[in-house]
C-alpha cells in the first residue's frame, strides 16, 4: 500500500530505498546528556595509547581505504574513501574527503551514494556534501557562531534545513562511510579506559554522545563503542569492526580500486504538458466547510476543436498517497508516481478531469494526516467538478489508486446517481486490521494511539481511522460497475490476496467487477526487471503504456 516513506528526517532521504541497517551502518541512538564538545575524557586510567594526528599525516594523496561489509556470510555492501589532498579556502588549507558507499540488497540493484567532505587540519568538519539518487545534503559550518547547517534538497519544491551547535572536537560520520569514523579514531587521542565524545550523523542531522572503552592488545588498539562496535584500530587504521549482535563484520579490502560509477543526486520532478495535450488547464480551489483546510488542484478540460462541443464525462482522480501533489509526485526522497500520466491521458480522450493536492502537499494547506479527512477531501473534489460548466453531471467517474479506490467506492456510494463507474487501480482487497494481524503489538498501539514505533507517530490518527475501513462494505454500498487493475510485480498490494478478496466481495454482493492484470507492472503501472522495490521507484520510468490505453478504453465503455 502506498504510505509515506517513514525514516528519520534527513537520513531517511539518503537511505530510504537501502532497506533495514545494521547498527553500525545507521547513526547512534538519541541519548541522554552529551558530552562536552571537544573533549576527550580520560576514565580510570590515563594512558595514552593512540596519539592524535594531524590530517595531513594520515593518508598519502589519492590513499583508497576500502571496506566490505558482511552478515550472516552475506556481503551487504562495500565502502571507499580517498585522501584527495588539500585546497586552499578563504586563506585556510583543508583537506578533502571522498566516499562512494553501496548496499547490495537481495534481488535488486546496488543502492550508491556518495560525499565530499572538506576538515580543516585537526580533522574539524568545515563543509562538503553527500547525495543518493534520492537526496542530496550540503553542509557549511559556521565558525561565527559555532553552527553546522544542513540542507537537503530531494528534487522536491521545498528544502528540508537542520542546525546543530559545532564546535572543534566536535566529530562527525556519513551514512556508512567508514574513513569518517577511522579519521575520527585518527585525529584523536586515545587513552586506556573510557573515551567520549559527540558526535554528529551527517546522514541523521543529529548529534549524540559517543563513547568507547579502549585497551590494547600488543600494537593493536581494541574499541568496544557504544554503537554496539567492537573495533580494531592500529597505526591510524582501522582493520576489523565485528557487531555480533547483528553478526556483522566489516574487513578491510585489499589493493582496493576507486569505483568507477558516479552519483548525481536527484532530479528535480516537474510536470510538463504533453505535446500532444488536447486538453486546457484551469487552476481551481476546492470549496469546503469553514475551518477546513483549503486544497488547491486543476482541471483538465478538452479543446472543443478536437472532441466536439461537449459537455464531456468527468473523472475525479483520487491519489493513493497522502504526501503526493497534484501530478503524483511525492516524497521526500522525490518520486514520480505516475498520476499526471494517467490523468492526462483521460483528458485526452475526453474527460474533464480534476487532481488536486493532498492536503499539506503542493498548494493545499496543512492539516492532520487523517483518513476521514481524505474521505471528505474526494467529496470536495467531486462537488467541484460538478460545478464545472464543461462537465456532463450524470457521467462521472471515480477513479482511485491504491487506498485511493476505496474513497472512489465510498465516493460513489454516497452519489449513486452522477458517479457511474469506478476504477480501482492497484487497491487492497483487505483491511488493514486484517494486514497487521501478524503484529498484535502494532495493531494495538495504532488502536489505542500508544507505544506506537516513530515512524509511524505522524501517522496516527490516519492508521486509526483506516483500520475501521472494510474493502466488503465498500463493494457492497457502490452499486456500479467497477474496474480493477493490478500489477502482477507489485510488492505494496498482493497480486493474488488482495484481487481474490475484492473478487470475492463482488461475487457475494453480485456487484460487476471486471479485473485487468498486468503481469510485468508495479504497483504504479510502470515495467519492471523482476520483483520491484522502493530503490526501483526512484529510477525514471513511465507508465506503460498498455494499461492506460486499457484504463482508457474501460473509461469510455463506462462512461457511456
């Protein structure tokens, strides 16, 4: 089912699509306190084990340090930095640091992302990047006010900024970038005993304090860390890192070669008018009750020089998503999920078609993350198309991706008379009750609105009303004909479950339901090599263009 994509702020923009991490590829837990900035604290003993140095004597230009990670046998992914020298900066000589990162998920494409970071010559962050197809972060360090500003941009209209206190000392580590944490090691002073000190998550936006207990073994420095990580470090390299909580060792990989790929961030979704449109735009509001939130959407109208006088048949267009805009753009990370494709091509075969913005997203207002709320939200939308002066009120339309088509049936439900057909495309034929039956414990915290995971806080009040929402009331109350596509690559609905079930429900209610399926097609329609995922809906693709000449030629029998 298509839900927002959960995640910590600003990591989840790097790291959505890598799939669940291990402790020491994700940022440290919140913890209580911190630690004073700078400060090395030396425990019971005072003995210097591993003195700090200066960058300069770390690494020789252009040195590759490479790591592969492995779990249960399994390598997961690799991790490379590079010394790439120094750079002169208003009068200041620093130092560059360069990654290239990769997980290697089961059955998909490697997820990449990169970084450049730039320290001055004690290992203080001073600025830099990183980026994934996803995002791409910028950060600055401000001496003036002992500031690091984060700014992420997922190719989205707006910029997510974070602002954390930086003061030298501070020490700081990318998503999985393991030099950061040997330079961290590196510049320090390590004594016997217990260290600490914060540390900055790039990738999180977030600092925490971070500690480790040190001893020695022979020349070998031995870091058991409050990440969980035990680690072996010597002459200002790390050699082995093992978490056995999570059975994970990362080693060293030898006569390692700098990757030849690139990352080049996220590109930026902008809709664009096909050249082929037979259709006009006209921005509209969507009138509601006072108090309500206000939405903002368009309406696709034909050129009466192509498809006649009019009036014309009408589609309501009913996302499946609650942070996506008008043309099916969501996010963060950016991803395009088809919906101005689909609704141009209605237009253009002659429907007056309305989209609009969820609220909060676009130019709608913010209001809460309610189901009952977009229930309300596809009436609006419904009644504004009404109103339009080119629009045939007894042939409309109701059309709804993923939960989207269950507010088509209630939407049609409650206007049996204009609403003639409705089209479910890619919706689940069972409950969410029923979907979380096998986690009793977060079907009871989404119940009662406690103990919920964070991921799933923003979300509350919208999973709380959606578990009383049944797909076979639904079937039951829309007594018009209806239309089901559905992906047969689609991991989100079950190809199988979810098209049985609403099958099911048509044949106990006696209501038509005809079923089109699309073997080799997502869950937004779109071609897919094998099993797809949610790093396979970052990359560009269309909607193919088979379903929507058949979503198209359904529309029309329908509309008749």
């Amino acid at each position: 089912m298509h839900r927002p994509w959960p995640g910590i702020a600003l990591t989840a923009l790097l790291t959505a699509t890598a799939g669940s991490a291990t402790a020491c590829l994700t940022p440290p837990p919140p913890g209580e306190g911190s630690a004073s900035p700078g400060e090395g604290a030396a425990a019971e003993v005072d003995t210097v084990v591993d003195p700090a140095r200066a960058i300069g004597e770390l690494y020789e230009v252009g040195e590759i340090r490479a790591f592969e990670f492995t779990q249960l046998g399994t390598t997961i992914g690799r991790s490379w930095g590079r010394y790439g020298g120094t750079v002169v900066q208003a009068g200041e000589t620093l130092h560059r640091i360069e990654t290239r990162v990769e997980l290697l998920p089961p059955g998909s494409k490697p997820v990449r992302w990169a970084s450049e970071l730039l320290v001055d010559g004690e290992g203080n962050l001073v600025g830099g990047w990183e980026r994934s197809m996803a995002a791409q972060l910028s950060f600055a360090v401000d001496p003036g006010d002992a500031m690091l500003r984060i700014e992420a941009d997922a190719g989205l209209p707006q910029i997510e900024r974070e602002e954390l206190a930086y003061d030298p000392g501070t020490a700081f580590m990318g998503y999985m970038s393991t030099i950061h944490e040997e330079l961290m090691f590196g510049a320090r002073e390590l004594v016997l005993g217990e260290n600490e000190w914060r540390l900055i998550s790039l990738s999180a936006g977030r600092a925490d304090p971070w500690s480790a207990t040190v001893e020695k073994k022979g020349t070998t420095v031995v870091l058991d860390t409050s990440l969980g990580e035990e680690i072996w470090f010597e002459d200002g390299r790390i050699n082995r890192i093992e978490v056995r909580e999570d059975e994970l060792v990362v080693t060293t990989m030898a006569h390692p070669r700098w990757p030849e790929w690139e990352v080049i961030g996220p590109k930026g979704l902008k809709y664009q008018k096909p050249a082929d449109a037979s259709f006009s735009i006209r921005p509209v509001e969507l009138p509601g009750q006072p108090g309500e939130a206000g939405l903002a959407g368009e309406v696709l109208v034909p050129d009466p020089d192509t498809h006649g006088p009019g009036p014309y048949p009408g589609v309501v267009f009913l996302n499946g998503s609650v942070s996506a805009d008008r043309y099916g753009f969501a996010g963060p990370p950016a991803v395009d999920l088809g919906y101005h494709e689909m609704t141009d091509a209605l237009a253009n075969a002659g429907f007056v078609v309305i989209r609009y913005d969820e609220r909060g997203i676009g130019e709608s207002e913010q209001a809460p993350m309610s189901w009952a709320g977009q229930r309300g939200d596809a009436q609006r939308a419904f009644r504004t198309l009404l109103v339009q002066a080119e629009v045939d009120p007894d042939h409309i339309l109701a059309i709804g991706h993923a939960e989207g088509g269950w507010r088509a049936l209630a939407l049609a439900a409650m206007r049996p008379r204009e609403i003639v057909g409705v089209a479910m495309l890619a919706t689940p034929g069972r409950g969410y009750r029923e979907l979380f039956a096998a986690q009793p414990d977060v079907l009871a915290a989404l119940e009662s609105g406690e103990g919920l995971p964070p991921n799933l806080e923003p979300m509350a009040q919208w999973y709380g009303e959606i578990l009383q929402e049944d797909p076979d009331a639904l079937i039951f109350r829309a007594r018009v004909p209806m239309w089901l596509a559905q992906g047969g690559q689609d991991f989100e609905v079950d190809p199988v479950k979810d098209v049985s079930a609403l099958e099911a429900s048509a044949t106990k209610h006696k209501r038509k339901l005809t079923v089109a399926r699309f073997e080799h097609l997502d869950h937004h329609f779109k071609a897919t090599d094998g099993t797809s995922n949610h790093a396979s809906y970052l990359e560009e693709r269309p909607v193919d263009r088979r379903f929507l000449k058949a979503l198209v030629a359904w529309a029309e029998n329908a509309a008749k």
